[in-house]
C-alpha cells in the first residue's frame, strides 16, 4: 500500500540516497532549497510502511515545475512514481495554477505523457571540462539579482515570476548578470555531486549569450561542468561544442494545461530539471 505525505528536512537523507541510486547530481542544498520556496508541494511516497520516493513542486506565478520524481529501485514496479505525480497534479490543480512543467527522462516520459503532459522540445545535457577563452572578459559582470531588468528578462523569456528562485540560488552560487542597452544577460549556476551545473543562463542577443558563457567558463576554469541547452537555442549549442562540451543524454520538456510561452531560443542553459 502507498501513502504520500509532506516532504520534512528530516527527509533530505532519503532523499539524497534516491539521488545517488540514480546518479543525479543534486546534493542536500537543492533538497533544502525546493522545501523553502515551495514547503507545502514536496511530497514523500511511503510503500508498506518505508520510504519509496519523492516529488516536488516549485510554483512561479501561473507556472508551475514537477521535479525530483524519485523511486527507490525496491519499490519500482507497484504504482508509486503514479501515485507521486498524481498527487503533486492535484496539489497544483487545486492552486489554480495554470501550466504545470517537468523535464522528463526518457524512463519518465511514458508515464507523463499517459498523465496528460504533452512534449515542447528537448534540451541537451553537456558535459565537459571548463576551459577558458582569450576572450573571455568577466570584468562586464556584477553579481546582483536585485535588478529588476533581468528579473523581467528572465520572466518574458522562461514565461514564470522566478525572482524568489533566482536570488535563493544566488545566496550561495557565482551568479554574473550584465545590463547593457540592448544587451541583457545573467547566468547562475550551483554546486553538484558530480559537476558545477552552469545555468540558468538567459541573454538578450547571441553575442551576449557567448560572452556570458564565456565568462563562465573562466570562472569554473578546470572544473567538471554540466549544461543543459534547449535545442532551439542553435548558437548556444555550437558554442558549446567549439568549447569542447559533449553531449550527455537528453530530456524533453513537456507541459499540461495550458500551453507555456517562453522563448527557449534564449535560454542559453536551462537550471537543470528542477526549475527549468
């Protein structure tokens, strides 16, 4: 039998035990951040009396994001990833919220897709070494999200009101943002088990997007990196490339409810499968 309750910080071990079992690359401050900005929306599966998995559930404005879907490998096979994404679907209908957002596995597509989420595009996990460019020049970017123009930028292009998540991911991660006349541009990034996760990343025009990117690079030079790009955004994923980046696997990012307007062609990484 499953029963699902409210995820607790006491959870977090579990939860980081899913999170090695898969190989994923959050650790114990992506779990501690998903509880402060959404407390009520993470959710804990128990099967027969132990723990089983998780979900969670971030809400920006009329967005939401379904995220962190987990299974213990001794539970699969007996309905329990179902149960989680239905009971996080309900939670969000009862909020009202108008477009609910995952990006899914491949493991995970055909269960969302029975559950009514419908594909937009993929986006690609890259992964490589950061190696810094002779052209890179961070001395253009501050480390401030207070700004409300990139708070905007980030709103018209990812279609959400993420300042809460941005300025939450900033606190303890290099965040670099730059606001010039028709150039606006930030990037964030956060500490992984297995990479430093590049993004988000968000640029106005394709030069800025390159020079953000590369002024990234030189930040994390040397250090394992992970980025995921949305396949509209074609510079993006030829810089990546010329800058030695492979390709890693790939997710899809899907929706239900009404349909998102975002301009992925923008996003030149996205925050990882949490938050979009």
């Amino acid at each position: 039998m499953t029963s699902i309750r409210p995820m607790q910080t006491t959870d977090i071990p579990f939860g980081m035990h899913l999170v090695q079992q898969a190989g994923w690359n959050q650790l114990e401050t992506d779990w501690q951040r998903a509880l402060a900005l959404h407390p009520g929306g993470c959710f804990l599966a128990e099967h027969n009396g132990n723990p089983a998995g998780t979900v969670t559930t971030c809400v920006f404005g009329s967005v939401a994001w379904i995220a962190m879907m987990l299974v213990d490998t001794a539970a699969r096979g007996q309905g329990v990833g179902k149960s989680l994404m239905e009971h996080a679907m309900s939670h969000l209908d009862h909020l009202g919220v108008a477009t609910q957002r995952l990006d899914a596995t491949d493991l995970g597509k055909p269960l969302y897709e029975k559950l009514g989420f419908a594909a937009e595009y993929e986006v690609v996990r890259l992964k490589g070494i950061a190696k810094p460019t002779a052209e890179a020049d961070a001395t253009r970017w501050t480390h401030d999200t207070r700004d409300q123009p990139i708070l905007d930028l980030d709103s018209r292009v990812t279609g959400g009101q993420r300042g809460a998540f941005l300025h939450a991911l900033a606190e303890n991660n290099a965040f670099f943002h730059s606001i010039f006349d028709d150039e606006l541009a930030y990037a964030g990034s956060r500490k992984g088990r297995n990479a430093i996760q590049l993004g988000p990343a968000v640029a106005s025009t394709p030069e800025a997007g390159r020079q953000l990117c590369d002024a990234l690079l030189a930040h994390f030079s040397g250090m394992p990196v992970f980025m995921d790009i949305p396949v509209p955004n074609k510079p993006a994923l030829r810089w990546a490339k010329a800058h030695g980046l492979e390709e890693q696997r790939r997710f899809t990012r899907m929706y239900r409810g009404e349909k998102p307007v975002d301009h992925p062609e923008m996003i030149w990484a996205s925050s990882g499968p949490e938050k979009g």
